[in-house]
C-alpha cells in the first residue's frame, strides 16, 4: 500500500502527485530478473551444438559468472532439473515417462522395447553415442500416455514399430 510522508497509508504524496513507496518497500530487484532468464539460459548452451546434449564444466562455470551466482548454486540448479545434464550423452537423449498413467497405458513394454532395440538400460548411452535412455517421471502429458521425448519432441500414442522407424531413422541421419 502506498504512504505518504506522514506515513497513513492508501494516501498519496501531494507534493508530486502520487503514491510514494514505503520505507518498507523495495525496488524489484534486477538481478533476479535478470536470473528470471536462467533456464533458458542452461537450455541454449546445453543444446547450443547440434548433437552435444550436456553442459560442459567451463560453460556452467561461464554461467555462473556472468549471473553472478556461485557455481555451487548453479550446479544444485543443473543436478535438480532431469532435462540437463552435466555428463556426456548420446547425440540423441530419449526420455521415458514413467509416471502411473503412463505406465498403466505401457510405458514398461515401451523401455524393455527400448532395452532390447538399443542394447543399454536407463542412465547408459549407445557404443556408437546416438542414443542415450533416461526415465523420468513426468512428461506432463498425462492424457496422451504412454509418453517419450526424443531431444525436446515429445511423441505419444506411437506404436513400437513406429518408434523403431523413428530411431532407425535417426541414426542413419547421424549428426
């Protein structure tokens, strides 16, 4: 609430004609405006190079720098979100939903296809480094279930033969 100088609030300072800040009021802060654009930030340099699908140490310490925040900080940030990484993957990140929905419609079957088809298991890459497994637990569309992502598409309701076009064409497609 605004107060004028005799400190009664809803008032306003008629001496310029409007409402004046509170002592106990603070100006919007720029710095964390400026960190409002953080993730996007991790998700530019995570993805900067077709095919590089983590961020190295030097970049989240470049990060961190220019934000102004400890590194220690920036890394909690990175290890807390399942869509970065800070570890080498696959030219190709595939993301298996393993919420209730999607596991009652399927999503078993789907990462044992995936096991077979790949030859690695959740948290591995491929020998040649296309593909890299992780399971997550949310994809955030429930109602379409069972959910994957591939790189940042996500793919629903797709049969597992359609998967394996999908994969055989990416991996022909190389980077």
């Amino acid at each position: 609430m605004a107060m004028n100088g005799k400190g009664k609030a809803g008032e306003t300072d008629d001496s310029v004609g409007n409402a004046s800040i509170s002592p106990n009021t603070t100006a919007p802060n720029t710095q964390t405006k400026y960190r409002d654009t953080l993730l996007f930030r991790l998700h530019e340099v995570q993805n900067r190079t077709r095919g590089k699908t983590w961020i190295t140490k030097e970049e989240l310490a470049g990060i961190a720098q220019d934000y102004g925040i400890p590194l220690a900080e920036l890394d909690g940030i990175v290890s807390f979100y399942t869509m970065f990484s800070r570890e080498r993957r696959g030219r190709h990140v595939i993301r298996l939903c393993d919420s209730l929905s999607c596991r009652i419609c399927g999503s078993l079957d789907i990462y044992q296809h995936l096991r077979k088809k790949l030859g690695i298991s959740r948290g591995m890459t491929t020998g040649d480094g296309a593909f890299s497994l992780e399971i997550v637990n949310c994809l955030g569309a429930c109602s379409t279930s069972p959910n994957i992502m591939i790189d940042d598409h996500l793919i629903s309701g797709l049969s597992l033969a359609e998967i394996d076009a999908m994969l055989d064409h990416l991996a022909k497609e190389g980077v």
